[in-house]
C-alpha cells in the first residue's frame, strides 16, 4: 500500500511534464519513464521495509518504530537529486525535491508515513485478532468434538462389557434352567424348550458376540477386515458391500484403525439412510511411507456437493478425520453415487 502510495504521489508530480513531449512515441516513452522513476523511490522504501520486517534483531517499540520510518526517509533523500537529474537529460523536465532541501517538510512527510502507517497496522491488529479469537474458537470446537467422541467411546466399551458379562451370563443361566426341566417335561414342551435352547444360544454365541465387537472392536484378535466384515454384515440385508484392506494397513496402531472403523461405520449407514445404494465398496490401502488411504463408494443416487447437508454421521465423521490429523474429499453429483476419501498418515500430518 506505501509503495502505491509513494508511487502515485511522485507520478502525480511528474504527470505535467508528459504533455510537454511530442505527441506519439516520444510522449509515450517519456510517460514509461517517468512511471519507473515515480516506482523507483517507493520501491527503495518498499524493499527497506521488508528487510527490517523480516531481519530485525533489535527490540520493537515505538522509538525504533519512528527511527526505522525515519530512515527510511531519509534514504529518500538522495534519490531526489538522481531523479531530477534523469528528467533533466532524458525529458528536458526541471524537476524540485522540496522535501530534501526543506527539513519542514521531510518532517511533515515522515509524520504522514507515520500516520499511514499506523493505520495500516491498526488495522493488521484488527484482524489479527479476529483471526486469534476464530483460531481459539475452532479449537475450542475441536476439543469439545474429541471430548463427544471419548465419551461416545466410554459409553460403547461400558455397553460392551455389559453385554458380554452380564447378558451372556444370564442367557447361559436361562439355557442351564430349561435344560434342567426339559427331561421332566412332555415331548412337545421339549421340542419347544431346545428351539428356545437354540435361539439363546444363537443370540449368545453370535449375535451378542458381533455386537460387542462393533461396539468395541478388538482388532488384535480378530484383525481389521474381519471386524469390518462383522460390521458389514448387519447392512448386507440391504446392499452389497466389498471390502479389501492390505496388510499393511492391518497393523496400523489400534487407535488409527478404531478411527477408520468408525468412519466406515458412519459411511455404510448414511449410504442406508441417506442413498440408499445397492453396492458399496470399501477400500483401505497404507504405502511404505505410512500413509494411509481409505475410500468408500457406493452407487446411490447422489448429489450436488452443495446439496450435501451435514448431520450427525457428518459431524462423526469430520471428528475422526481431525483426530486422524487427515483430509476429507467428497465426491458426488447427481446420478453418479457417492465417494468418500479419507488420507492420513506422516506427509498429509497437518496437526
């Protein structure tokens, strides 16, 4: 902004002096080079102030503020003369620096520079600010969705343990008790006590046992695809879902898989929901650099990326995703299903 500024004062000094020159090329010669002589000293005051912006190794206050400034005027000074010199040779032109033969008026120049200046930086604060608070705010934002997603966790691992500990135990229990009375029943009271039997098992043995491992998935004994697999298999009523994960995203900490998961939890419900689509595809690759990438399409209807809303799952999903310290793309347009891409990993760390 000074550099427009000083620009446009000397141009505007030195403007007259083109309609003095021939019409034709010789004005518009004479034109270019008073434009670079009104750019030069603003361009000395420019490259100044970026070297002591960037350079500075003395303290910063308003003393040094005003001394700085001060230089810089000062160094001014002898570019008048050089100037007036060019005008003189090159355009014919008398050119007067009056600000370096009148100490009043370089005074006058430097307290203008000041005040510009001050309000330049007065309003660079002002933002500065507003981008602080915003900073703090969404950091504040962040904090508050990983706390909703610890407790989110808490509340799935204490449902888990009561599930496996208690409700197992009580439908073994029931199991052992009709067991006991089926021999002093009737044939048909029997057949009717082992189907019970065999349903509580069921429930014991598989249904409570997948719930619990996508409630709290152990991937240390059943390994990431197969729980995914678990995962999928409540969805496949509805929609077909391949999944493929390599072997090197297998043994990813437990924390980034329970990350992924959740994400694929989130995504194959909204691709129920919100689709609802009919194939779903699920792929999770990490290369030897450690990056991981994880992208799940379906064929739904789809949408524009404008019409995206965001809700529950969405939110879920971006916590995840900033926990991971990864990017999320969203591809999708009417007609041509969903896409979701999630990278993570040492090159796309941007916590």
């Amino acid at each position: 902004m000074i550099f427009i500024f000083f620009a446009s004062i000397y141009f505007s000094r030195f403007l007259p002096g083109i309609n003095q020159q021939p019409e034709g090329g010789a004005r518009w010669i004479g034109g270019l080079v008073i434009l670079l002589l009104a750019a030069f000293p603003s361009g000395i005051f420019a490259l100044l102030a970026y070297f002591v912006q960037r350079y500075r190794i003395w303290p910063f206050n308003l003393f040094t503020y005003v001394l700085e400034v001060a230089i810089g005027q000062a160094l001014l000074l002898p570019v008048s003369p050089i100037i007036a010199l060019v005008l003189k040779n090159q355009l014919n032109l008398e050119f007067d620096a009056p600000v370096a033969l009148n100490f009043s008026l370089f005074i006058a120049s430097l307290g203008l520079v000041l005040g510009m200046l001050a309000i330049m930086h007065h309003a660079e604060r002002t933002i500065l600010d507003r981008l602080k608070s915003a900073a703090k705010l969404v950091a504040k934002l962040e904090l508050e969705r990983e706390g909703l997603i610890r407790a989110d966790e808490e509340l799935r691992q204490q449902t888990s343990s009561f599930l496996h500990d208690r409700v197992q135990s009580d439908l073994m229990i029931a199991s052992l008790k009709l067991k006991s009375i089926a021999g002093s029943a009737s044939a048909e009271v029997n057949e009717v006590i082992d189907r019970v039997i065999a349903r509580l098992e069921q429930t014991r043995t598989i249904d409570i046992k997948d719930l619990v491992q996508v409630l709290a998935p152990n991937f240390e004994v059943a390994g990431f695809e197969q729980s995914v697999q678990v995962l999928a298999q409540t969805y496949r009523t509805s929609m077909n879902i391949g999944i493929w994960v390599d072997e090197t995203s297998e043994n990813l900490n437990k924390a980034k898989l329970l990350g992924v998961f959740r994400i694929i939890e989130q995504a194959l419900l909204n691709a129920l929901i919100h689709g609802p689509a009919k194939n779903v595809n699920v792929s999770f690759e990490t290369d030897k650099e450690g990056d991981s990438r994880l992208e799940i399409s379906d064929d739904g209807p789809g949408c524009s990326v404008e019409e995206i809303e965001s809700g529950v799952g969405t939110a879920v999903i971006d916590s995840w995703v900033g926990i991971l310290n990864g990017t999320k793309t969203i591809d999708t347009m009417p007609d041509h299903g969903y896409r979701l891409t999630v990278e993570f990993g040492s090159s796309k760390d941007h916590g």
